[in-house]
C-alpha cells in the first residue's frame, strides 16, 4: 500500500483519467475526494472507491469558481481531517467549436479555455497549499498536455493554458520545496477518454483515427488509457517520488520522439529528406 490513510483529492475525477487515478488510489489505500462538475459522475466514482474499502467525498465544484473550491477543501478539511495529495485533472475543451487555430474562436473562449485549464489548478493548490505547509509535506500533480510542449496541432487556448500550467506547477515547487512539498507535472500523450468526445463522438471514423495516429506519432504504437496516467500520478503522490520535484514527465507512449513510421521506416525516412 503506496497511499495508506492518506487523503487525496482528485479534480476532474467523474471520469477518464481522473476517475482511473481515484480508484488507483483507493486500491493503495487513500481516501479521495473526487470533485467535477458532474456531480452524477461524482457520486459514481466515489461509490467504487468506497466499494474497495476506503472513505470517499463527492464534490460539484467548478475549479474556476473559488468559493466552490474553497467550499469544497473546507468540507474535506471537516470530514477527513487533511489533505496529503491534490491532483489536478479537471481540464480539456469542453464545448468547443472550431479547431483552435489562429481565427477559429472568440476572446470569450480563449479566457473560459485559459481559466479551466490554468486559473483553475491555481485556484485549487492556492486553497490545499496552507494545510500542507502545516504538515510540512504534500503532493501536487498537474495533468498538462503533449501540445503545451510539442504540439502536432495548433489548438491556441487549451496549449498556451497547459503550458502556463507547467509554469505554475515549477514556481510552486521551487516555492514550496522549503515546506517538503513537491509538485511534478504529467505530460500525457493521446489517451482514450470522454475527452475526445466533443471532438469526434465515438465510432469507426474514431477507431481509425486513433489507429492513424498511434502508427504515425506514437513509437509504442498504440494510444494510451487512463491507467497508464495512473501509475504515473501514484509515482508521485507517494512516498516513491520523495526527493522528485519541479519534473515534467511525458506519459505518451514515446512522444515526443519520432513517429513510429518515421523511425521506423529508415529508408523511406532517409528518401524523403534527399539522403538516400
Ligand atoms: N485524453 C487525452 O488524450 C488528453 C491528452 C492530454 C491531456 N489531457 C488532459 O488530461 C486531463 C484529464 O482529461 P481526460 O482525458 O480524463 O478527459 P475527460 O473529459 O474524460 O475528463 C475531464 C473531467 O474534467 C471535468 N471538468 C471539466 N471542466 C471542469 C471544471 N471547470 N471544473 C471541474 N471539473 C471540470 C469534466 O467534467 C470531466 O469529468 C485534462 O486536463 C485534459 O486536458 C487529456
């Protein structure tokens, strides 16, 4: 047991990779508190932590909203006592119309796009950071994105908000390494989640474009699942990590190195650049 009787909360945790990192968790004995927006999605999640034995919270809170952030660390505060972990899932481009280059979207999009995926992980660490200096030690973990560092599409808001998530996460670990509390990033490459839906609803038009992108950008060959960024996020929530800080980590099959075709197919590759 990685996590025993620690307290964790997970944003974003009704589903995808948040909900694999709760469970993940609760399987290495930590009690979570799982907040989204969905508060169903919630309520589900926390059900199956409970089901493997351990305590759990469900919390609709909207990370960009700081009354319901602080609502929601107060009432973990009150019914489990601290906070060990925070990891900061929630994020994405719900809602969005349009691809995200240059031209495709309003001003209006690019603050909502900017706070969910970077107010917002402010926001939460902002309201767990005192209780963590009072224990002096904590784990903070930000889910960012291939895009905020090597993109292979242009999606202006949602990269340039994961990079500044990136930013933040390496000031707080320099600020916070005094306080023994460490805070690391995961880079994650392609992973089957809801996320994509809003993008391409599921199906074979879906299926193919996951196997074109797993043969062209990903060296492992396959796309990634929520368990993959799970173990992961319990590297550094846990004591394994005790002497990591300020690290960016890419869970991405390979990315950002070569694409497996390019790799692979030496001579082709070579052709193509005039050398062969
Ligand atoms: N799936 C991928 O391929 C991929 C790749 C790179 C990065 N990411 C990032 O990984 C994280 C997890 O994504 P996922 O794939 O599990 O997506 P997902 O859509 O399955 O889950 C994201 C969760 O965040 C919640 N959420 C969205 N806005 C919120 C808000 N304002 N407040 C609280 N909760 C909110 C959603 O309701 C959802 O449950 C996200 O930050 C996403 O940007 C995903």
């Amino acid at each position: 047991m990685l996590l025993e009787n620690k307290v964790a909360i997970v944003t974003g945790g009704a589903k995808g990779m948040g909900r694999g990192i709760a469970l993940k968790f609760a399987e290495e004995g930590a009690d979570v508190v799982v907040c989204d927006i969905d508060l169903d999605g919630c309520l589900s999640v926390a059900g199956e932590v409970e089901a493997l034995g351990r305590k759990a919270l469900a919390f609709r809170t909207d990370i960009t909203n700081k009354a319901q952030v602080d609502e929601m660390v107060a009432g973990t505060l009150d019914d489990l006592g601290t906070v060990d972990v925070l990891i900061n899932c929630a994020g994405g481009v719900p809602g969005t119309h349009g691809s995200g280059a240059t031209g495709t979207f309003t001003e209006e999009e690019w603050d909502r796009i900017v706070a969910i995926n970077m107010k917002g992980p402010w926001l939460v660490s902002e309201a767990v950071i005192p209780t963590m200096k009072k224990n002096k030690r904590g784990r903070i973990v930000f889910i960012s994105s291939m895009g905020a560092v090597s993109p292979v599409v242009s999606v202006l808001h949602y990269h340039a908000a994961k990079a500044g998530a990136i930013g933040l996460s390496l000031n707080l670990a320099f600020e916070l390494a005094p306080y023994n509390i460490c805070v690391n990033n995961i880079v994650p490459g392609p992973i089957e989640t809801t996320f994509w839906d809003s993008l391409m609803p599921p199906g074979p038009e879906r299926d193919a474009f996951f196997a074109a992108v797993s043969k062209r950008e990903v060296p492992l060959g396959r796309v990634g699942s929520p368990k993959d960024i799970a173990g992961a996020a319990l590297f550094f929530a846990s004591e394994l990590s005790d002497y990591v800080t300020g690290q960016t980590l890419c869970v991405a099959g390979g990315q950002p190195l070569l694409a497996q075709e390019a790799t692979f197919n030496i001579e082709a590759y070579l052709k193509e650049r005039g050398l062969l």
